[in-house]
C-alpha cells in the first residue's frame, strides 16, 4: 500500500496540533518539506516507517502536512 495508513495519519495529526503555530510562523505548511522542518524528529520519521514503509513515504507526508495547511487557509484540497 502506498497511500498513507490511518495510523500514520493520526500521528502526522497529532504532530500537526502541536507543531501548528510554528509552520505558519515559518510560512511552511504550503510546500511542506520533512527534509527542511527543523521540528520534524528522526523519532517521528522511524515510527511512521514502521507502521508501513513504501518507497514514496516522505513525498506522501509532505502531501499530508501540505494539504492540511491549505484546508486551514481555506485553500482547495
């Protein structure tokens, strides 16, 4: 499977709820980009990976955290 499990949504969820404020302060969130995100712990990263790795884990995260920023701004996702 290499859509994002429901597990792993809820933990990009409840990272989300804490890391909010300092995306949009970054002005991150729009192009989301774990590579970049200094509050993005390898901790985070392993956990997801093993609840299901595929080969397009990280583009799938940065797709979540970007689509949840722009259903925020009232963007379109």
């Amino acid at each position: 499977m290499r859509q994002l499990m429901v597990r792993q949504k809820k933990i990009l969820d409840n990272w989300y709820k804490q890391h909010r404020e300092e995306l949009h302060q970054k002005g991150g969130g729009l192009w989301f980009d774990i590579a970049t995100c200094d509050f993005f712990s390898c901790e985070l990263l392993s956990k997801i990976e093993a609840i299901n790795d595929t080969e397009i884990l990280y583009q799938e995260i940065n797709r979540y955290i970007s689509d949840k920023v722009m259903a925020e701004k009232g963007g379109i996702v």
